[in-house]
C-alpha cells in the first residue's frame, strides 16, 4: 500500500520568515461562499498533539497553486471551522 504524499505549502510570518506546513484539508461553505483550509507545522505534523492553523483562502487568477490566507475573526467562522475539525476527529476515531 503506498503512502498518500501530503501537499504542502509554504506560509510566511509577520517578519517575511518562511515555514513549511502540511494541508490537513480544505473546504467550502456554501451559504457563505467561503473557503477555509487547516495546516500543521511539517516538524509538528507527526507529533501526537499538533497545533492546528485555519485560515480562510481566495485562489488568486483561478490558479490552484497561489492562494491568498485571511485570517480568521469572527466567532461565527470558528465555530465552522472547529464543527469541520471535530467532524474528521471523529472520522479518524471510526477508522481507527
């Protein structure tokens, strides 16, 4: 059974340093026309407990590759979020 190669992308912090994180998932809202993706920290992504980052993205030019991250605010989209991250919480238990 081969290993399914995990994408990553590339984030930069507030002082320009770049860091590599691995995609948990991505998804859309419907009612919102939102999209939201979740990365770890590749060095943190085999870890047993994992600091998880969500932010909301725009694709920019309808090009898969360059995307735009907005962070998260409101309590709403939070709460979206953290439904989405419990929801394949639980999935990963079930298969498990």
């Amino acid at each position: 059974m081969a290993l399914e190669e995990k994408e990553r992308i590339i984030i930069p912090d507030d002082n320009g340093d770049e860091h590599l994180f691995e995609v948990l998932f991505t998804f859309d809202v419907d009612d919102t026309n939102q999209s939201y993706i979740a990365v770890v920290p590749v060095e943190q992504a085999e870890d047993d407990e994992v600091e998880v980052y969500a932010f909301r993205y725009e694709e920019k030019d309808n090009d898969d590759e360059d995307l735009s991250l907005f962070p998260i605010e409101s309590d709403e989209e939070w709460e979206i979020v953290e439904e989405m991250l419990q929801t394949l919480a639980d999935e990963d238990e079930d298969e498990n």
